[in-house]
C-alpha cells in the first residue's frame, strides 16, 4: 500500500534546452496553476489537502473525468460546489462515449452530429450556466492515435467532423449562457515523433480560436517497460518538445498540460519532477500556464507518492513564486 509522504526537501537538477514560440507574453509576467487529477476526486480530497499542506500552496485546479452514459455522468451541481468550497477551479475531461459500451455504430456523426444527445449536453451547458464560476472542460480529449469512439478514423470519423461535433457542442452552451466554460483542446502526443509528424495532424483537428480557449497536451515519461510513449527514459523537455512546438504553430492559446506524470523505473523521478518544475517550466515553454500531476497507480507508478524523494521533490518545487495559489491570478 502507498503511503502519502508529507515531508519536504529540495531535489538538484539540471536545466534542458530552452526555447520560445515567437509572440508569446513574457514569462515574468505569468504564472503556472498546478493540479492533480486522482480516481476519487472531487468526491474525497484528503489526498489533495495533503499535498497542499506538504507544499504550503494551495493547488488551484481539481481534476475528474466524467463519460458520457458512465461515470459521473450526470451533470452535478454538487461536485462543482464542493470545488469552489476548496478553493480551487474544476477542471473536467468530459469523454463522449455516449453510452456506447463497446457499440461498433458509435460516431460522431450518430453521436453528436446527429443531435441525439443535445437535451444531454444542454443539461450540462444549463447546469454550468447556473454556477457561473469559470470551469475548464477538456471535451474529446487525444482525438487521434487512440481507440475512443470520438477519434480520428475510429468508425469512420473524420477531422472535419471531429471539428464540426467540437463546434457543436460549444455552440450549445454559448447558447445557454454558459460564457464561463474554458475550453481545453487537447490532442495526443505519439512517442518521439518530430513537430513535422504532428503539425499536420493538429491542423486538422483545431476547431478554431473562436471555440478554443486553451491548448493542451499529455506530457508522459513511460520509462523502459511501456511502449505507448518511448520505451526509455525521457526527460520533460524531450517529451514535450516537439508536440509544444507544433501546438504553438497551430494557436496562439495558453498550453495547458492536462496530464504529466513520470515512471519510477528507469531514472531518478523526483530529479525529473525537479527538472519539470524548477527548470524547464517556465524558462523553456513559456506558453505553459497550468500543469495537473496524474496521480493513479495504473499503467506505472505515475503517483507522487511513489517515493519519498519524488514527494518531497515536488513539495519543494511547488512552493515557488512561479506557481499560482489560485486559478483566478492566471487569467486563462
């Protein structure tokens, strides 16, 4: 059983490549909001208040996933009070299986084009109307090299209609008011390719600037034992490289990195977190204004509670002016 770790220290490090997209705001004059994303969140947040008071710094954004036909499902008021109750944003993945449970004539053409689920999506457009309070909704996230019913080629979908049901579902909620949703447009990154191989695929996928208000990105390092990522050991800057620099060719929005973690296997993970936190954010992606840690034992020990030195790595990290206490000082 993991135990959560409450003490401090400071972990060296060394700093990567640094690099700007041409345009971007002076870093001095940003911040970063930090969050985590955990399997009972926002139902129990003791974890949450643990590592606030490891690090002294409240954590602005809370993260959940909530599935279309599954997991919270429903809108809930309640969930979105118990946010604000603490303090922080609610940050949402809002995945679109549409109750599908594995049926193969799911499509975004059946599912959302189609308007058969528009009462589902204005109740969720009615309902964050009614709170009012900001909101960032990551909808369709990894549209493409993945196997969700809503991605690029899966049952037929295309881009244009993967854009279409993006714009569709915003419409419905600017419909109904609901002007306080923040928008996360958030692709998949694939392995080591070079910002070439990604510049095309973003392109496509972008619904707009109009209906976007902050570009994301999943940020891994897999370590030796998975091969869905690199099969080795890849330090931030190396696995975000190339995606930031294709997103930011794409638009000109805050990158908001909506899943990070690293593996244990392989390196050292509290110099990685270190490198992450201290380093590379904010000097060498400077468009970068929020960062939630993955922190489920799933496919690696991505926790930060995996070690005592990744714990304490982070707790130290996070105590820096660089990050915001609260998500209304970032202004995205």
């Amino acid at each position: 059983m993991l135990l959560w770790l409450v003490m401090l220290g400071a972990i060296g490090a060394t700093a990567g490549p640094s690099f700007a997209a041409a345009g971007t705001v002076p870093f001095d004059a940003q911040q970063i909001g930090l969050g985590v994303y955990r399997p009972e969140f926002p139902d129990d947040l003791t974890v949450l208040n643990k590592l606030e008071q490891a690090s002294g710094k409240h954590l602005p954004f809370i993260s959940w996933y909530a599935l279309w036909g599954g997991w919270k499902s429903a809108f809930s008021r309640a969930d979105l009070d118990a946010v604000a109750k603490h303090g922080s944003a609610p940050f949402i993945t809002w995945e679109p299986w549409a109750g599908a449970g594995g049926d193969p004539a799911w499509s975004l053409q059946r599912a959302i084009l189609s308007g058969a689920n528009d009462a589902y999506i204005t109740s969720w457009a009615k309902g964050m109307a009614a709170f009012g309070q900001p909101v960032y909704l990551r909808f369709a996230h990894e549209m493409h090299n993945q196997t969700y019913p809503w991605a690029l080629d899966v049952n037929g979908n295309t881009a244009a209609e993967y854009v279409a049901a993006w714009r569709h579902v915003h419409d419905i909620f600017l419909s109904n008011g609901a002007g306080n949703v923040r928008w996360v447009w958030n692709p998949n990154t694939i392995g080591a390719a070079r910002a070439s191989t990604y510049l095309p695929i973003y392109s496509s996928l972008y619904p707009g600037d109009d209906a976007v208000d902050l570009v994301g990105l999943d940020v891994y390092n897999t370590g030796p034992n998975l091969d869905w990522g690199a099969p080795y050991w890849r330090a931030f800057s190396d696995a975000l490289e190339e995606p930031y620099r294709a997103l930011t060719q794409v638009s000109n929005k805050p990158v908001f990195l909506a899943e990070v973690a690293s593996a244990e296997t392989g390196g050292s993970k509290a110099a990685w977190i270190a490198d992450a936190l201290e380093q590379q954010l904010p000097a060498s992606f400077p468009r970068v204004r929020a960062l939630i840690w993955f922190d489920v034992l799933k496919e690696e020990n991505w926790p930060l509670s995996s070690s005592t030195s990744a714990w304490n790595a982070w707790a130290a990290a996070a105590q820096s002016a660089t990050y915001a206490p609260l998500a209304s000082a970032l202004n995205i």
